[in-house]
C-alpha cells in the first residue's frame, strides 16, 4: 500500500516549518531581511554560554568609550519559534543600544519550540545571566567585559517573547537579584511582552487582521511553544491567571512596560502593567498610538523608535544611581 508524503501543518514566517510527520525544517535565511548597519561605530563578537545545550550570545561594545558601562541585555523575539541574535534586525538594534545608551550590550540566543518547548527558553534566559555572573566572579573574565563591564548596573529588556522570558527573570531573581552577586540587575524592560491567555482580550479580538502579528500567528507560536497538554492559561503564558503564582509577595526591581498602541498583545501588557502597580511595584507603562507590534526593529529610524530610544536612555540613567 503506497504511503502518502509528509504535509506542511505549520509554518511561521518563512523560516519554520512544521510537517505531518513530526519533521521540522528551519531555514537559515532570517524572516527580516534589511541590511546590516555596520559602520565600525560599535564593536561585537559571539560567545558559548551554554556548552550543552550548544547557546551563543552576541556581545556589542561602543569602539570608543571611556567609562565603565552599564550591562544591558536584549532577548531576542519570534513566538519562541523562531528569531536569534544573528538576524539582522536584532544585530542592528543591538548596534543602536550600544551606541547611543551607552551600554555593553548582551544578546543571548535560547532553545526554540516546537524542538525545544516552554519553559526551556526561560531557564537559558537564566542560563545567560549566570553565564554573566560567572564573568563577574572569574580571574580571567572575557577581556571586553573585565575592560567596561559594569556588574553592579545590569538592565534585562526583552521583545516580544523576550519580554515574557525577562518577567520570569524578574520575578525568578527577585528584588536586588541577590543570589546573582556581584551582578546587580537594576531593572527590566518588556518590550510589548509576549503573555497569553484563554480568554481573548479585546485587542486580540478586534485587533486588525493584517496586523504584523495577528491572532492567527500568536495562535500558531502558543500552539507550539507550549507545554503538550497545556493551554494558554498554563503559568508561563497567563502570568496573571488563577494557576500562575502570585505576584503581589513577590519584590522586583522596577519594570518599565512599552506597547504599541495597534498592537494586538496591548491589552495583555496594560493589565500587567495596571496590576503591578496596584501592588506597589515600581512599573511604568508607555504606550506608542498607533504603532503595532515590533514597531522598532521594524522600522528603527522612525520618530517612535527614536523616542524610544531616549526612553530606555532615562531609564537606565534613572536607575543607575
């Protein structure tokens, strides 16, 4: 009896595909395809941080600076499917965050799904920070760190699904990040975090169809990062949902949440916001009209990535003192 061939069940922007068979097919080429801006002006490198699991991280440094720097990490998005450090869109970022916060900047890959499900890219965003407070501790750190490194003045962001997995650090380190010495993480940005939920919010429901992340694909990314078994109420997903810890005895350091205001994720990020500051958190919430989700790796020179960027300047400013 002839069998029939694998089919496509799910594919995610180009570079994921999913088959009948179980099979999956990455691509190397990255779903943004913009030029990298290289100009000299910021210096990088690649590092393993994680020799089982095989994880790299992207290390950029102003090529002229004459200060000791704050440590400041970008977490990679994409759904926890797809996304890395080395796409051009992150590289360039990561080149603007360097460059004009000033900061090292660390941008750290983690294990994607559906090979690699929930919670496994939250425990490599732990993996990434202890990689950093074992350059802390060392004799012999790597020589870009040991030369401006900053680990008393260490800022977690994270886009997207990297904003889900820097609350889970939030959280999982606590106020001070004490068990992390000499690391000290001063605060954390979610860029139009990641959360989910089985109830759909309003901005989820009516948000556009067309939207660079509409319902269909944060459907498709839940479907298979997800636990097997699970539904988008599991704790990692719906951080304010009944099974999901209670925040209100848990210290944080202070968050800063940014959203864009077509963003179909907004709702999510304006409760969290709303609800940690009823508990006495240290939380701001900015909110860009108008623009969707992504809005500045999309489109990184616009007047929104701009004021962004003056944005994160304060905030780490603020909290460095």
């Amino acid at each position: 009896m002839a069998t029939s061939s694998p089919f496509e069940v799910d594919e995610c922007r180009g570079v994921l595909r999913v088959y009948s068979d179980g099979s999956i097919v990455r691509s190397s080429n990255p779903s943004f395809n913009v030029p990298v801006l290289d100009d000299g002006s910021v210096l990088w490198k690649d590092l393993l941080f994680d020799p089982i699991n095989h994880l790299h991280l992207r290390l950029y440094k102003p090529a002229v600076s004459s200060s000791a720097l704050p440590v400041f990490f970008y977490i990679h998005g994409g759904g926890f499917c797809i996304g890395s450090r080395t796409w051009p869109n992150c590289q360039n970022y990561c080149f603007r965050l360097a460059l004009e916060l000033p900061a090292l900047v660390i941008s750290p890959d983690y294990r994607l799904a559906p090979e690699n499900r929930l919670p496994a890219a939250i425990d490599d965003g732990f993996s990434a920070v202890r990689w950093l407070q074992a350059q802390a501790q060392s004799d012999h750190p790597d020589p870009w760190l040991a030369d401006v490194a900053d680990f008393s003045r260490v800022f977690i962001s994270g886009d997207s699904a990297g904003g889900n997995i820097a609350h889970h650090l939030a959280v999982g380190l606590g106020l001070g990040s004490p068990a992390f010495a000499p690391v000290r993480v001063r605060g954390y940005v979610l860029l139009a975090p990641f959360f989910g939920g089985t109830v759909r919010t309003r901005s989820e429901a009516e948000g556009p169809k067309d939207a660079f992340l509409n319902l269909e694909l944060i459907d498709r990314f839940w479907r298979l990062s997800i636990p097997i078994g699970s539904s988008t109420d599991h704790p990692l997903v719906n951080v304010l949902g009944q099974s999901s810890q209670d925040l209100e005895a848990v210290e944080v350091d202070p968050i800063l949440v940014v959203v864009g205001g077509a963003d179909l994720l907004k709702d999510r990020a304006v409760e969290y916001a709303e609800t940690l500051k009823k508990q006495v958190k240290k939380i701001e919430l900015v909110e860009f009209e108008g623009k969707q989700h992504g809005f500045f790796t999309i489109d990184p020179n616009s007047e929104a990535s701009n004021q962004l960027m003056l944005l994160l300047k304060q905030f780490v400013a603020q909290h460095s003192r």
